[in-house]
C-alpha cells in the first residue's frame, strides 16, 4: 500500500503522450517532491495550439497551454497525469514554430498503474490510504511484546505477530474497513550482530458498488484523515493513496487467487499537509477521544452524517490546524465562522414562537414609513438566535462539564462577538488587544472541536477526561480562565 510514500521524492523515466496523439511520443523524466509536487521535463514536445515563436526561443509565460491528461509509461508501469499546466517550451531555433526543443510541465496528481481516458472516469471502485496516527489512534495491531520470566525463572523477551480481523462499517453504498497490514520479520546481519524486525501498518480502505472517479474517492480519503485529525486536535496526513479497479479474471488462471481481486493503482500528489512518518506518533494522552471510545461501525456511520452536516464548521475549525499560524484576526474570523456556521446547521429554534415573529414583523413594517421598509425589513430576515446565543448555546450544549473549558459563558460569547463584529464590521479591534484575539479563537475553536465530537456520539464522561488531559483543551481552558472570567 505505502509503496509511494507522499512524504519522500519519487522519480519515473520513460516516453509521455498525448492521449489524442499516442503515436507522438516523447522521452523524458517525471519527478515529485513533497514541497513542489509532479514535474515532467521532456526531451522535445509536441505541437500545440497555443505555441508562440519568440526572439529568444523560450516561451514562459500566461499564453502556455493545460492539457487534462498526458499518458506515460515508465519501466513497463501506465501511469496517468491529471491537470497538466505547461510552464515552459524552449527551442534551440530563434523563431521556429513546431515541436518543442525541451518542454517542462507540471501536474497536479499522477495515477501510477493505469491510463484513464478522461480526468472524471468514474472507473474506481474503492480507495485505500494509510493516515498519520491512524495506528495510534485505533489501537488496531497484532504486534505484542513481552518482558518477564517463565514459571521457571526462564527470562522472556518476545515479540510477536498475530493477524487481526478488519473492522467493517457500512453507510449507504459505502463500505469503510480498517485493517493492520502486517510484514513479516525480517532478519538483518550486520558487522556488529543481527538485527531482527517486524512491522505493521493500519489502513482504511472505502469501497463501493456504484464505482467513482478519482477525485470523489480522493474526497473520502481526505474526510477519514479530518477524522483521525478532529480526534487528536492535531492535523493528521495521508501518507499513501491507492486506488482500486474493478478485477480481471481474464488476466490469470481460474485458480489463482488474484482473479478475484481489485487491482490496486497508486496516486502521488502534493498534499497540503507533508506527511512525516518519522514524526513521533500522537500518544494516547494527546487524543481527545479513540477508538476505544466508538464502536467502529457505529462511529463511521455517524461521521458519514456529521461530515456533511457541519461540512463548513468542519472545515474552517481543521484548517486552523492544517495551516497553522497566520495574522490572529484571520484565524479568530475562521473560528467564529465555524461556530456559527455550526449552529446554523443545528437548526436550533429561534428566540420566539414563528407565528409570534411574523406578527411582530407585519407589525413593525406597518408603521414604518414607505421608504425605509425595506431597509427595517433587511433589519428583520429571519427569527434566528443572535451570534451571542449561538455561542452560549454551543458552550452549553454538549454537557455540564463544558464549564470546565468555559467557565463564564455569557462573558466569552460577549467578548467573542464583539471581537468579531469589529472586525468584520469595523475594520479594527477596538475591545482587544492580540492576546484577547488569539484566546477567542482558540477558546472558540475548542468550543467547536468538542460539539463536533458530542455530534458524533463521544461519550460525554470521555469528553470531561480529556478536558484535563489533552493539550489543547488545556491552553483553551486556560485562556478561558485568564480572559473570560
């Protein structure tokens, strides 16, 4: 699964084409690294549309043209790039019009193992991925270790590797299973002794009868990480991405067990979050909840609603730890966005009975004159909550033990809202300085990160454990302590 790491460069030297010319073949090398992502440097080009002769025989500039697919084969693999965006044609001949001398481009994703005919070939019929923390954070692994002594006071010093049964969850057409792939061991010689070890490795493979394209399953994979991410408070990266076609019995005998199997295909593509896989792992501690707090087909089911649901919250409050850092104004907008943005779609009552607020609405627009009604009707849209409600709620809602993060409600949400009304509708910060900024938004993205979790079913008592133990919840509280009290 994790034999193109996201995290490490990767090289393919081979001939590209067009899919429209299959005959034009050009040699050339593809490269990716983590921080630029995908480029192909060619020995030559192909005849495009848009090619302009210059003076100096380069062109480089807005006029360059994208091309969606370019196929290539390199060391007997098909691969595929998607979104391909030429960024420079060089020729030796000053003013010539043709094939290229040298040609670079750039693409977004590569498909290594097959050719697709259109970017959005709903061909698919699964994805897999291996996520930052995902081992940590279920617990899901056959490897044990053992230090002691035997009845006899033999010492014992083992380790062992047992299989594990995947855990399953369905949710409409969508299968999800988290497995432990597992490696043998391994034994290394070297000058100094022999050095044995084992491995193992969690993964989340999502599959469908109804097959998708490339960047629906993309999507799901990116949704599991915003899981295992929510959990921990920490952004958490795909390290591996593969995708799954449909079997080809044709291909081997009746009896070979890969008849029946889904071909596995690899993406490489430059992620917002580089994973690192020799980071150390997000420990217990560091996790609000895990696995051990859910029934695996009960929470994944439950995440399926909540991702779509809050999709908004869940965005704007993740990408606070996805992009950390940046202007404080910026990251306490996104973080009262995303509450309110998460009450909305709770679709909590309004503050009157609607019968009520439609009387009072007639009411009030009858008496005002002719040419301000329509400016007391702007005044009056809908019979929803105020932005300090909503936040009094959400510091409220998901139990008792919120006191613990928030201990003055009603003084936060004042303060929250009057940071954010001056700078959405004043353009400065006159109630707060930069620390009270920074403590409404991380106060206010901890507030939306525990709903969040409460919607998907954590236990309240895991909830109020980790309020003293996670390292994030703690600053919030702490903050809440020193401002908002």
């Amino acid at each position: 699964m994790d034999k193109y790491l996201l995290s490490e460069a990767h090289e393919w030297s081979g001939h590209w084409w067009l899919p429209s010319a299959p005959d034009e073949r050009i040699a050339g090398v593809l490269s990716f690294d983590p921080d630029e992502g995908l480029t192909l440097r060619l020995i030559g080009g192909w005849t495009l549309e848009d090619d302009t002769p210059t003076e100096s025989g380069v062109v480089r500039d807005d006029r360059m043209p994208e091309l969606p697919l370019i196929h290539g084969m390199s060391a007997g693999q098909l691969i595929t790039l998607v979104d391909v965006f030429i960024t420079k044609i060089e020729r030796f001949r000053v003013g010539f019009r043709g094939p290229a001398d040298a040609t670079t481009a750039h693409a977004m994703t590569a498909i290594v193992g097959c050719h697709l005919d259109d970017p959005d070939s709903t061909v698919f019929e699964g994805a897999i991925a291996t996520i930052e923390n995902l081992s940590s954070w279920s617990r899901l692994s056959g490897l044990r270790s053992e230090i002691g002594r035997e009845d006899d006071g033999t010492r014992v010093n083992r380790i062992s590797l047992t299989p594990i049964q995947p855990l399953v969850a369905e949710y409409g057409d969508l299968v999800a299973k988290l497995f432990d792939v597992q490696w043998s061991p391994r034994n290394e010689f070297t000058r100094w002794g022999t050095r044995a070890s084992l491995r193992g490795t969690v993964s989340i493979q999502v599959t469908s009868d109804q097959p998708r394209n490339l960047a629906g399953w993309t999507e799901e994979l990116r949704s599991a990480g915003d899981l295992i991410s929510l959990c921990g408070l920490s952004a958490c990266g795909l390290m591996s991405i593969g995708l799954l076609l449909p079997a080809t019995p044709e291909r081997y005998r009746e009896d070979d067990p890969r008849a029946h199997l889904r071909n596995e295909v690899y993406v490489v593509q430059k992620r917002i979050i580089r994973p690192d896989p020799s980071a150390s792992a997000l420990e217990g501690r560091h996790f609000v909840v895990t696995l051990d707090d859910f029934h695996f087909g009960t929470l994944m089911q439950r995440w399926f609603e909540v991702r779509e649901t809050f999709s908004a919250a869940r965005g704007m409050v993740l990408g606070l730890k996805y992009v950390p850092g940046g202007y404080v104004e910026t990251q306490l907008i996104a973080a009262v966005a995303a509450a309110e943005s998460m009450h909305r779609a709770l679709d909590s009552p309004g503050p009157m009975d609607t019968a009520e607020f439609k009387r009072l609405r007639a009411d009030l627009l009858a008496m005002a004159p002719i040419e301000h009604r329509d400016w007391v009707a702007s005044r009056l849209p809908r019979n929803e909550p105020s932005l300090k409600d909503r936040l009094v709620d959400l510091a409220r809602r998901p139990g008792d033990f919120m006191s613990a993060l928030v201990p003055d409600a009603e003084r936060w949400a004042v303060a929250t809202k009057n940071a954010r009304n001056d700078l959405a509708h004043e353009g400065r910060t006159r109630h707060n300085d930069i620390a009270t900024m920074a403590a409404v938004a991380e106060v206010t993205a901890a507030v939306v990160a525990l709903n969040l979790l409460h919607e998907l079913g954590a236990p309240a008592e895991a909830l109020e454990e980790a309020l003293g133990r996670q390292r994030d919840l703690r600053v919030a509280a702490d903050l809440a302590r020193a401002y908002f009290v």
